[in-house]
C-alpha cells in the first residue's frame, strides 16, 4: 500500500532571537496561505479528514502549520524532533511507526527538510532537496526508508497564480 507523506517548510519568517521564537512575516502568510490553497485543491476529502499535521514547536513552523489546519479544518500536532538542525533517523523512524496508517503532513526548517527528503528520495545522507519557504513536497512510498520514496510533487508559492 502506497503511503503519501507531504513536507513543508514554513513560510518566510522575520529576524530576531532566539531563534525558536521567530515569527512569519506578512509576506510568509501570504505564501503560507497560497500553498494552504493548493494542498487543499490537491487533496480529496478522505484525505483532508485523515490528514495528520506535525509541526515544529518553533513559532514560525506552529504558525505555518496553524495556517493550513485552518484551510483544511485540521488540528496541528507539535513534534519535537524535528526542528532545524534534527538528524534524520529519528524522523524516519517515527514515520515507520505509523505513517503509513494516516497521511501526514511535517512543518519544519532548512535544513532538515531538505535532507528528510532528499534521504527518502535518493537515499544519500549528503544530499539535500533544494526547500524555498513554503514549498510543499509530495514523496509516496511503500515503505519510510532511505532511497525507498518518489517525489510525486514538489510546489512552491511561486508556482501558485
């Protein structure tokens, strides 16, 4: 059975510090909100009502994924590991655990998840799938392993008219 995993970095946020703490900025909204739209043109209605939304408990990611559960009339789930300097393995281990019984949909930074993706795709732990803000990629897979996952889709809001 195939499974359907959407990654999404969180949109542009402002400067400051701590990092944790930082927030979108009115033009991360905006493509925030774009891409909301897109997901929930791209999803049927069993899937937006199975949809599982994890996020970063930074603020920009808790606000990203805010912004979506609101267009797909979701709740936002908060994942500690997987913040922007992560490693990798634990995040595939917790999508072995149980993604396939739930589609899921990851919040997160640079660089984890570019190198969450690209380790799925082509399962080489130096590469990385280039992430603008916002960007939104679709893997499908059998298994959650490294090298086991396609890419179906990738967007960003610049794609989105």
């Amino acid at each position: 059975m195939t499974a359907t995993l959407w990654i999404m970095r969180h949109g542009q946020a402002g400067q400051g510090h701590p990092d944790p703490r930082r927030e979108l900025t009115g033009h991360g909204r905006a493509e925030v909100a774009r891409m909301a739209e897109w997901l929930a043109e791209s999803l049927d209605a069993a899937q937006r009502s199975r949809l599982h939304i994890v996020a970063s408990p930074y603020t920009r990611a808790q606000q990203t994924a805010e912004i979506v559960a609101e267009r797909l009339g979701g709740e936002v789930a908060t994942l500690s590991l997987i913040t922007p300097d992560d490693p990798v393995e634990p995040v595939i281990d917790w999508l072995q655990d149980g993604a396939h019984e739930t589609p899921q949909l990851l919040v997160s930074h640079m660089p984890l998840v570019g190198a969450l993706s690209a380790r799925l795709i082509e399962g080489d732990p130096r590469s990385s799938l280039p992430m603008p803000t916002a960007a939104i990629a679709v893997l499908q897979a059998e298994v959650w392993a490294p090298g086991c996952a396609r890419l179906s889709a990738f967007r960003h809001p610049a794609d989105i008219v």
